[in-house]
C-alpha cells in the first residue's frame, strides 16, 4: 500500500472534490491519497463526496492554521 498527495489548498469547490476525484482514479486499489484541504467547504465536501463515491476515508486530521489533511483509501 502506498500513500500519494494531492496538495488542494488553493482550489476552491467544486474543482476540490474533482481533483481529488481525479487522483484517485490514477492510484492503484488499495492506496491511500493523503489531501491537503482548507478547513470550510473543501473540509466538509471532500470526505463526503469521497464515501458517496465509494471510497473509505481512514481520518481527519488539523495540520497547521486552517490545512487539514484528510486520508482516503481507494
């Protein structure tokens, strides 16, 4: 199992939930996507859209002043 990144702290919705989208479809079943979000919309709609879609999200963790990190597993 590997982990990948996908840094979308500067997008805002709904390019945040595509890209992420986006990423998961290019990592192999099994991996984990580490994203890196702000806290407000991106912070509630990608983990949402992410367990609608199918996918498991393993946690949510506060990085730094309004960064979170969210993990997702395909």
């Amino acid at each position: 199992m590997a982990v990948h990144t996908l840094d979308i702290t500067k997008e805002h919705c709904p390019m945040t939930f595509v890209k992420t989208k986006l990423k998961l479809a290019q990592i192999p079943e099994g991996d984990v996507l580490e994203v890196l979000l702000t806290e407000g919309e991106p912070l509630n709609n990608v983990p949402r859209s992410a367990t609608e879609q199918g996918y498991k999200v393993l946690s949510i963790d506060h990085v730094e002043g309004n960064v979170h990190k969210v993990l997702i597993q395909k």
